[in-house]
C-alpha cells in the first residue's frame, strides 16, 4: 500500500488488434476517456495501450507513453510479465502515484464486462481483528513479500489481458453472428421484394395480351 497523493495516473487500455468486434473495443476506450475527464479530471493522466486500436484511438488525444500490441503475437505469461515489470518500475521511481487496467472481462461469448481495476498502489485487504498469535515464517516475511507480490501483480496483469483476449474471440464471433443474421434478413426481404415485383410485371403481360388478344377479335 502507498499512501501517496495521486497527481499523475497512468492507465493500462487492454483492446484488441482488429475491429469488427461490436463495442468491444467502443466500450474501452469509451471508459478510459471517461477516467481522463471525470474520474482523474484535473490530474495527469497518460496511457500504455496493449492492442492496436488503443494506440490509434488514444495516441490522437492522449500522451501514449507504450503500445504493446505485439504481446498479442505471442500471449504469454513471461511477455506479460516484462510489461508488468515496467509498470511496477513505472511506480517505483515515482513516474506516477497511481496504475489503473481498463478491460473487458469475460462472461461468455455474448457478454464482455468492461473493468477498471487498480494495480498500484496495493489496496490492502480489510481482515477481520482476530486474536493475536505468533507465526514462523520461512523464509522471512520481507523475502516472502519481495517474491510474492510482484508475481502476483504480473498474474492480475496477466489474468486481464487473457481475459480480454477471451472476450475479443466472443465479441466477433456473436458481431459475426448478427451480422449473418442481419445479412440473411435482408436477403430474405430483398428476394419477396424481387419476387413480387416480377410477378406484378408478368401479371402487366398477361394483361396486355388479354388486351390485344380482345381488340384483334373485335
């Protein structure tokens, strides 16, 4: 936990490469615009985008100081780490007081939650006072909390890039479904359409026979 004033923020937007995905890129940097004015209004903010279409979207506005669209390349847990590395650097020196993720939380692949969560500073955990007892701790508790909670800062980084490449697969795959569905419908309508206009044109020349047909016999 830093109990530091937060003056300048640095926000971490987790959107996708590619679009025809709905709102799922929308959505993200919908919120990420929405902490620069209303959330962190009057401080500085600047962004690190992961994906492409947060470094086109918020590279016009904002200050982008990173864009790791390549992670997606090769999403592992040791290429997430090396940019978690950076953001802990990042807030170690004192480059910024606070680190927020934007991303899109998988439900299922009709539904995406567009989260914001905190990195650093480590909001500590409220536990209930219980009785005090005396604990060994091997190794000590500074090597276990040395080791411990940048890997754990690295999985929460991790956790919410996978997550949000989950989302992006179900994103497009339910924007292609509708797509297709749109599409069939207005197929379907179209071919009434035609069919109705060429039946009403047949009907014209049938009229126009019967018509011909009478006046040759009068």
């Amino acid at each position: 936990a830093d109990n530091r004033a937060v003056n300048k923020v640095l926000v971490v937007s987790v959107t996708s490469n590619r679009g025809l995905c709905g709102a799922f890129n929308t959505n993200i940097l919908k919120q990420s615009v929405n902490l620069v004015e209303n959330v962190y209004a009057g401080k500085e903010v600047d962004f690190v985008a992961v994906g492409k279409k947060a470094n086109d979207y918020l590279g016009k506005r904002y200050n982008v100081i990173a864009n790791h669209s390549g992670v997606f390349d090769d999403l592992t847990f040791d290429n997430v780490a090396a940019i978690a590395e950076n953001l802990m650097e990042l807030f170690t020196v004192g480059a910024y007081d606070r680190i927020d993720i934007v991303y899109n939380k998988f439900k299922n692949a009709a539904t995406q939650i567009v989260m914001t969560e905190q990195f650093l500073p480590i909001v500590p955990l409220e536990v209930e006072e219980t009785a005090s007892v005396d604990y060994t701790f091997e190794p000590s508790k500074v090597e276990i909390i040395e080791q411990l909670i940048p890997k754990s800062l690295k999985t929460q980084l991790y956790k919410g890039i996978r997550d949000s490449f989950a989302s992006e697969h179900g994103a497009r795959m339910t924007a292609m479904h509708k797509a297709t569905d749109n599409a069939t419908e207005l197929r379907d309508q179209l071919k009434l359409t035609y069919n109705k206009a060429r039946q009403a044109a047949i009907t014209n020349e049938i009229l126009e026979i019967v018509g011909g047909a009478e006046a040759l016999n009068n």
